[in-house]
C-alpha cells in the first residue's frame, strides 16, 4: 500500500543478540528521515507492550544516542516471548492490536526477531489486511540461531559466531597447557539447528579448535560420544576438548538434556527449556575414565558479546533496519528482509532482498548434512568458507573511561 500517512511502531522479540539493536537503530534514524512517517514508537517488550499501550517516542531521543545502538548488544526496547494464538481461535490481542494502531495512527509496523517472531509479523500482518486497516508490515531477521528460511545468514549470527571461535581458540590455549590430561565439554547455543556450534570450526580452522563437534542434525549417542573421548585421549596425552549443541538429541529424537536427567521446564513459546548438558557429559566423562574435566557452558555470553562482534553484521544488521522502513515507505508489506550472498566480484558482498514473511514464519534452516563429516564429529572446508566473510572487522565500540559506551535510551512514553 503506497503513500501511506501515519506513525511507526517498532518491536523486538525473542532472544537478544550482540547486533539487534543496530537494527533497531536502522529502523529508527530511516524512518524519522522518512517524510510520510509521522511518528517513530519503540514497544516495551515487543508485542506486549503494544497490547498494554506501552511504548516509547523515538523522536525524542538524541540521534547520537540512536547511533550508539550499534555497537550496543541485547534488546533496548525490552523482549518478549509471547505467542499469538490464531485469530480463529482467539481474536482478543488481535483486535486490541488494531484499536492501539486505530487511537495511534500506525501505518507502519516492524518486528525485529526469528522464527516465531516472524510467524507473530505474519499473523498480524493478515488479520490487518482482513480487518481492512491498511498498515504496511516488514519482519527484520534476527538470530544467532541463523536458521531462519529464506535468507543466507541472520543478523547476529556472525557475532555470535567470531565469538564461539575467538573463545574456542583461548580455551584451547588454556585447557591444553598442563603436562597431564583434561577434558572439556563446551556447551554451545542451537535448539534444532547447529549453527552457532559448527562455528567451533573456525577455530579448528586456526589450529586451535574443538577435538569433537556434535550438531543436532545428527543423531546424538551417549555411548559412541564416550568412546570418541576415549578414542582423542588416547591420541593427545589425556587431553580433549568437544563441543556440543545444547539441543542434541538421540535417534528417537529425545533431547539428550533430558534423557540424562528429570524434565525439564519449558519456555514461553513451550520449548523445552535447554541448559545444563555440558555438565552432564563431563561427569559421565569423570565417571568412566576418572580424569579430571570441565563443564563450560557459553550461555548467554555468546549472544550479548558486543566486544567480540562482527564488523560486518553490525552494519549487515543497520542496513536490514534501514531497507524494512524504505521498502515499507515504498508500499512493500507482509514482507521479510532478507540477505543474497552476492561472490560474483570474487569477493563477498550482501544483497537485501525481500520474501514473503509467512515462509519464514515457524521454518528452519539447519545445517547441510554435506557440511557434516562422515563420523558426525566435525565440519568440512563448505561451511568455513560459509562463515568466514560473516565474521569480518571489528565492532569498533565506543569507549568511555576503557568501557565500552552503550546507548542510555530516556524512554518517554507515548501513551496519549
């Protein structure tokens, strides 16, 4: 729908990320430049905080401080995860939705997150459509899961990526220092896909990587995992390092988390809540082979390490803000940004395109079983090749005092 006059609304959902508020600041600084853009709202908490009429005007924060956003890691605004039920089943967020765009005049509206955020975009965008309120929707990609459809990588993937090898690497140079044996188990981010643990490749790449490497795109086998320790201890003086995603699962598809102790609790989109694995397997180790070892979980620090972030994704990640509002001011809508790795020059190069944001709603991409070594313990030469131009240039944060420079947003809100 062209030419449309009226107020943006911005949201960010989901798990945070070393680069989503450069999204954010994309989003922002496009579109107070944008002429038929009347009014620039950031939502509390995503979704949430437009239903509970709880956001924020841009448009009196400081553009300085709209630039620090960049180099700013995690969510400014506030996440959430919050599902919508389908509007056939229930129509109540839906048609408070449409009331808070009503009294505010929205007719552009941008949600910031992965999977089910954009499934939260589409459901939203057609509800809109139906109801006949005309509103332009575009979904901006965001996961260090990188497994959204549609698209060659996600913004925060590469963050997240530099940071699982540069941490590799020095646990590498730590962990193989004395003259006796030690095991260590990482436990690295990836639900479904394995993504963020084959980055544990790139430090293999350098010489300084994991022994081991297990994605949940193969089948997980406590029993053979045990004896691929053995097999490197037995080659290295007692020594090895494996890393594993936290969601590996067996050949049933039990989640190996949970099939090594009681269940466990689920998360806001009823996902089974992950944690706690790389524990699990260093005590069966110490239990079987009586040597000393380290349960590391990287945790929260892989996805909010804005000092190790990529260059590359910062600015990947602003432009995907700033392409959203353009294509949106252009009368693009029900659409998701999407990145095209362009190597025609030689050379890596991004190309913003957009897809129709129901095909990335609810979908995953994995890890091309090609790209997995025959034993299932190690990547192959395609995906560092993949993943090396994603993790390209430093984050060049802002310091203060030695410290890094965050942005410190005043959150006027809005609520008439």
């Amino acid at each position: 729908m062209k030419n449309l006059v009226g107020a943006c609304m911005f949201g960010q959902s989901g798990g945070p990320t070393s680069v989503i508020n450069a999204s954010a600041a994309g989003v922002f600084i496009e579109a107070l430049e944008q002429k038929n853009i009347t009014a620039v709202y950031g939502a509390a908490h995503g979704i949430k905080g437009i239903l509970e009429e709880d956001f924020y005007d841009i448009g009196q924060e400081d553009k300085e401080e709209l630039l620090l956003l960049k180099n700013t890691p995690s969510s400014s605004l506030g996440s959430v995860r919050y599902k919508l039920k389908d509007a056939s089943v229930d129509e109540t967020d839906y048609k408070r939705i449409l009331e808070v765009f009503k009294k505010y005049n929205v007719r552009y509206f941008f949600y910031n997150g992965g999977n089910d955020s954009m499934d939260t975009c589409n459901k939203i965008s057609k509800y809109l459509l139906k109801s006949g309120y005309e509103c332009n929707i575009i979904g901006v990609p965001k996961t260090i899961d990188n497994d959204l459809y549609g698209t060659d990588h996600c913004p925060g993937y590469g963050s997240a990526a530099k940071y699982v090898a540069t941490t590799l690497m020095e646990l590498n140079l730590d962990a193989k220092v004395y003259d006796k044996g030690q095991v260590a188990v990482v436990e690295i981010m990836g639900r479904n896909a394995g993504w963020l643990t084959a980055a544990a490749a790139l430090a293999d790449y350098k010489g300084l990587g994991a022994d081991l490497i297990y994605l949940p795109e193969v089948p997980f086998s406590v029993e053979k995992f045990v004896a691929d320790v053995k097999a490197v201890m037995d080659k290295n003086n007692g020594k090895c390092i494996a890393c594993v995603s936290e969601g590996i699962r067996d050949k049933d598809g039990n989640f190996i988390v949970e099939t090594l102790s009681a269940a466990k609790a689920k998360d806001g989109f009823g996902h089974t809540q992950l944690g706690g694995l790389a524990a699990q397997l260093a005590d069966l180790v110490n239990q079987k082979f009586g040597v000393k070892v380290r349960g590391i979980e990287f945790n929260l620090m892989q996805r909010c390490g804005a000092h190790l972030a990529s260059g590359t994704d910062i600015e990947e990640a602003f432009t995907a803000g700033r392409t959203a509002v353009k294509a949106a001011c252009e009368g693009e809508t029900d659409k998701m940004v999407v990145f095209e790795r362009d190597m025609s020059s030689g050379s890596y190069k991004c190309i913003y395109k957009l897809m129709p944001v129901e095909l990335a709603a609810n979908t995953e991409k994995k890890v091309p079983l090609e790209w997995i070594n025959e034993a299932g313990t190690g990547l192959t030469k395609e995906y560092v090749e993949y993943a090396l131009p994603l993790i390209q240039g430093a984050s060049n944060s802002p310091l203060e005092d030695g410290l890094p420079k965050f942005a410190n947003l005043k959150k006027v809100s809005a609520r008439k």
